[in-house]
C-alpha cells in the first residue's frame, strides 16, 4: 500500500465510505488536467464538485470525462490568462 490509499482507507473509515467505490486515478486525473489546463487552485474544487455530481448520483467515470474534456478545450493564453472575447 502506498500512503496514499492509507489516507484514502483512513479519510474513508472517518466518513462511513466504501474506500473500494473511490475512483481515486479519475479523481486525479480530473485534478491534473485541470491544474495544468486551467489553473491550479482549480484543481481541488473541481475534485469536490466531481464529488458532489457523484453523490448526487452521476456516474463518476462519466463526470470525470467531462471535467477532463472541459479543461482540455479550456482557452488559455500563452502568459497563462484566459483570452477576453
């Protein structure tokens, strides 16, 4: 086991969650793109809001495609800021 899926095991004992239904390399995969596509502190509230679209029933693979998708066609500019149309 890494410490990472310690943490998750241990963040989901804390809250009454199955740590198997945790789909933690889209969860990653959803707070790279953005974090690297988008901007940085994007990263973490992109993760919650795949987490509430899930509990509120949404497919998680699903959410994270799209999350991905949207940050991958994200219009960035060369100094990093978002383009004025």
């Amino acid at each position: 086991m890494t410490v990472l899926d310690d943490w998750v095991t241990a963040a989901c004992a804390e809250l009454e969650l199955d740590p198997t239904e945790v789909p933690v390399s889209a969860v990653l995969d959803v707070a790279r793109d953005v974090a690297h596509q988008v901007v940085r502190p994007g990263a973490p509230v992109s993760a919650y809001l795949l987490g509430v679209a899930v509990g509120r029933g949404a497919d998680p693979a699903a959410v994270a495609a799209r999350l991905s998708a949207l940050a991958g066609s994200w219009p960035v500019e060369l100094d990093g800021t978002t383009p004025v149309e």
